[in-house]
C-alpha cells in the first residue's frame, strides 16, 4: 500500500473499489492452472487480458491473431458470464456492509462514500484494508481502492494503485499528486481526445489544467473542454448516487479499419439497433430521439440525430432511422472511404407498458410510427423474439440480417455486463 502523509486526509472519504482485470481474475479463479500465466478472455476479438498478458502488450479489443503475435504462449478462454455477474453482486454486497452510500458504475467497481461510517469501522484507509482483505478472503479476488476527497480523484488513485494496491490522496497534496500524471488517466479522455490534446502538446493532467484561455473549448468543444479544464483542478462537485436515472441507450462497435459498404451499415447498424432496442423493451420504455455515431479511420466522428412523433422500441424502427442518419452523416463527407466505429443510441426516454395505437392507423410515414398498422407489426413481432429469447437465449432467434461473423463478434452476454 502506497498512502500519502496523512495531513488533513480526514477530509479523504470517497473510495473508488476497482476489481483488478476482473474476467480475467474470474477464469484464473475458476481454474488455477491459469494462474500467474498470460491468458485471455475471448475468441476472435480480446475480451479481457490477465496482467500476465497485459505485461506483453495485450490488450482487450485486439484481435487475437495480434494478441498471439504479441504473446506467443498466450491462452485463449471462452467467459463464464454467469459466474463474473455473481462475483461482481457479491463483491458489491461487501462494500454495502460499510456504508449505504454505494454507486455502482460497472460490474467491476463502484464509488463509496465511508464519512458516515468512519466513527463505527476506523479511518477510510482502514475502512478500505478491510473491504480489500474481505473481497480477497470471501471471493478470492484482487481489488485496487483509491482515496480522495473526490470521486474523479478517488477513480485516478485506484488506477495508480493497480495492480491490487490502496492509495489516499489526502485533500492538501491533491494537485501534487495529480499534475504530474498522463492525461488519459482522466476521466473521458480516450484515445480520439488523448490524441488531440497531444496536438497542442498536452500530454500530462497539468499541462492540461493550465492550457491557454479557450484553447480546450476550441479544441474538445465548450462541454467537453470545460468539464476537463475543471477536473484537471480537481474541481468535482459530484455526490454518490445511488440510484441513476436512465435517460438513454446505447450501443457501439468497434470497426478497426473497414471500407465503407453498404453491407457494412447495414449489418451493423442493425445489428447495434436489435441491442439497443431489446434493452429498451426490457426496461419497458421507448424513446423520441435516435442518435447514430461515425468515427472515421483518421478518428474525426460526426454525430446525427433525430426526434421522431411517437417513442420508438422496435428493432426495425430504431435500425432504419440509424441508417439514414449513418448514410446522411457521410454523404456530407465524400472523402472518407473507411470508418473505425459505428454507434446508435435512443434518449428521450418514456415508459411504454404497452403500444400506444394511433389514429388513423394509416399515416404518413407509417413504417416509422409504432402506433400505425405497419409499425405495430413489428413492435408484435420483436416482443414475440424478445420471449423466445427470454426461453431460449439470445443466440436462438434473430433477425437474419443482423447476423455478424461470429468469430468477430464480441459476444452479447459480455456486452450486456460492460453495459450493467
């Protein structure tokens, strides 16, 4: 455990829990012969990497034909994806033996706020020793807890923790410690942003908080570049959250380099509109606006979206509107040839118990609108998909168009955790 002088580090009582390559950690868990090897969670794309493997440069969404050039002994796993929800509940129930005050983000981590609890189980640092010692006895597993008087601090700390370490960062040494770290160790900066800050020849949090006047707006756009410019200060106002209200939903894949085809959208797009739209259903709700997302090779992304009259989660739908905002967004850039990312999501969210029938049942538009006879069809139809795969599986019934190479597809179970 690595911990700061402790002056004023009472103030320190956000933890961020991080559970340390998690699937990766399940498969060595469930098989020991896996362990202190380098090993992989996936099939034809990387799902998840030990350390082990990471320490040869594999990472999770390379191919594995790379990861096995880069790591010739590298051993390959399908996922228990039943076993990483039940380790990931569980390892969230501990935590809720500390404190009520538990915001979990992904299957893996969640943010604590301990204040409450300080004066019952000891300092935070004792607080998080024995959560770390708990996890580790009870499941058998490794996770790396930070400590700040923030939440975007406490995240950081966690990663520089990893791999299994503890880390406080106590309120008066918060820009010493955090200045002098990489830029993409922020929150929100990924690849696209951590290239373009290093245009300007940002490359480290500091460098970042004291960029030039406007230059990050300019740059990221107001949003973006205000909310970093703050969080380079440290300045993070957010409380725990414990329940998160969802205001929309969506889904992504990954295209590396790949020729713009007519195939490709399709297949795609419709393939990102069934995920989304069944998560939708699900939840019982529909949504007005339909967002999609290109990135390009060179790692531009433009944005369309659109509000429809009536909330949308049908399949068919939400897929048809995706693609013409998809062939809309690079018809007004004939110069791209390939694209690396393609993403629909639907906001605007509204509870749907049942399909809202319109009058009269013949409108303009009609195969877009659920209420109409057209789309009412569809919406019968996918409720009727959704129950056999409620029986059956997801994999046993699906629109034949939004069939992807399998040996490529990331599966959906793991989508579906990496969304939770």
């Amino acid at each position: 455990m690595f911990e700061y002088p402790a002056c004023m580090a009472d103030r320190a009582t956000i933890l961020h829990a991080d559970l340390d390559a998690f699937y990766a950690s399940v498969e060595q868990l469930l098989d020991p012969g896996l362990r202190n090897t380098p090993m992989a969670v996936g099939s034809g794309v990387v799902l998840a990497a030990s350390y082990e493997a990471k320490a040869f440069g594999v990472s999770g969404g390379m191919s594995t034909r790379r990861a096995k050039e880069l790591c010739p002994h590298l051993k390959m796993v399908g996922g228990h994806f039943s076993e990483y929800q039940r380790l990931g509940d569980a390892a969230i129930d501990i935590m809720k033996d500390f404190t009520p005050l538990v915001e979990r983000i992904s299957i893996d981590e969640a943010f604590l706020d301990v204040a409450g609890s300080i004066h019952l189980l000891g300092s935070p640092t004792d607080i998080a020793i024995t959560i770390r010692r708990r996890v580790k006895d009870e499941l058998g597993l490794p996770v790396s807890v930070g400590i700040a008087r923030t939440k975007h601090l406490a995240k950081i700390a966690s990663q520089v923790a990893k791999p299994d370490g503890l880390l406080l960062v106590p309120a008066d040494r918060e820009l010493e410690f955090l200045h002098p770290l990489p830029a993409e160790l922020m929150w929100g900066v990924g690849p696209v942003t951590k290239a373009r800050l290093a245009e300007m020849g940002i490359r480290t949090i500091g460098e970042l908080a004291e960029a030039p006047g406007r230059s990050l707006e300019r740059l990221l756009g107001a949003a973006i570049g205000t909310k970093l410019g703050a969080l380079a200060w440290n300045s993070d106002p957010r409380a725990i959250e414990q329940h998160h209200s969802v205001s929309s939903v969506s889904a992504q894949s990954a295209l590396g380099r790949s020729p713009v085809s007519d195939e490709l959208i399709e297949r795609t797009i419709r393939h990102l509109a069934d995920r989304v739209a069944s998560r939708l259903r699900a939840k019982s709700k529909a949504g007005h606006t339909v967002t999609a997302r290109v990135r390009f090779a060179d790692l531009r992304s433009v944005t369309r979206s659109v509000t429809l009259p009536a909330a949308v989660s049908v399949t068919p739908i939400i897929a048809e509107v995706a693609e013409s905002l998809v062939r809309s967004a690079l018809h007004d850039h004939p110069d791209v040839h390939e694209v690396s990312l393609l993403a629909v999501g639907v906001s605007g969210l509204a509870m749907e118990s049942a399909l809202q029938l319109e009058l009269p049942l013949h409108l303009e538009g009609e195969r877009i609108r659920p209420g109409t006879e057209a789309g009412s069809s569809r919406w019968v139809l996918d409720k009727a998909v959704d129950e056999v795969r409620e029986k059956f599986g997801k994999r046993s019934i699906g629109y034949a168009s939004v069939v992807l190479d399998e040996s490529r597809a990331v599966p959906d179970e793991f989508r579906e955790l990496a969304e939770h």
